[in-house]
C-alpha cells in the first residue's frame, strides 16, 4: 500500500483552505443565489409549462379532427416512418343524389 507523500498532504491542506474561505457573504455567491438561481429556475418552469401546453394543444386538435371525421363517416390514418416520409389515407363516403 503506497503512503501519501509531502506533496499529497500539501494540496489536500491547500484545497481545505481554499474550502474554508468560501463565503456566502461574498458578492459571486449571493449574485448566483439571489438572481441566476431563480432566473434559471423560472426559465426552466416556463420551457416545461409550455412543453405541456403545447402536447395538451396538439391532443386537442387531434381529438376534433377526429370527431369530425366521425360526423361525416370519413376515416383518416396518417402513419409516417423516418426516411420514408409521411403517408396520409383519407376515405370519404360518397353520397350521390338521385333526382326524382
């Protein structure tokens, strides 16, 4: 088992020191805590708020298009695949109107 030497020691004294002179009275800490935390905390609600909003959006519009689909008996598939694009099946009824 190898022993730390005088070297070793000296680092590990000089990184306690650099730790114990860490303050949250300086003006570097505060800052981050008083202003860049929250800034980056609020940044960070708005991005996943709006992440939601936009998934409940789409799920709405997916949920008319379908019901109104349902309204005139049509029935809409749209599958796509990566690198072979997007395919897009409509079938509509056909209702013809026979004169009297």
């Amino acid at each position: 088992m190898a022993t730390a030497g005088p070297r070793d020691a000296q680092s590990v004294r000089s990184a306690v020191a650099d730790l114990s002179r860490f303050s949250l009275r300086d003006l570097a800490p505060q800052l981050f805590v008083i202003v860049i935390l929250p800034l980056t905390l609020l940044v960070l609600l708005i991005a996943l708020g709006g992440l939601q909003l936009h998934r409940q959006t789409m799920r709405n519009l997916v949920e008319e298009r379908d019901e109104r689909a349902d309204l005139i008996g049509a029935r809409l598939e749209i599958s796509s695949t990566p690198s072979e694009g997007t395919r897009v099946e409509l079938e509509l009824p056909l209702k013809i109107n026979q004169r009297d």
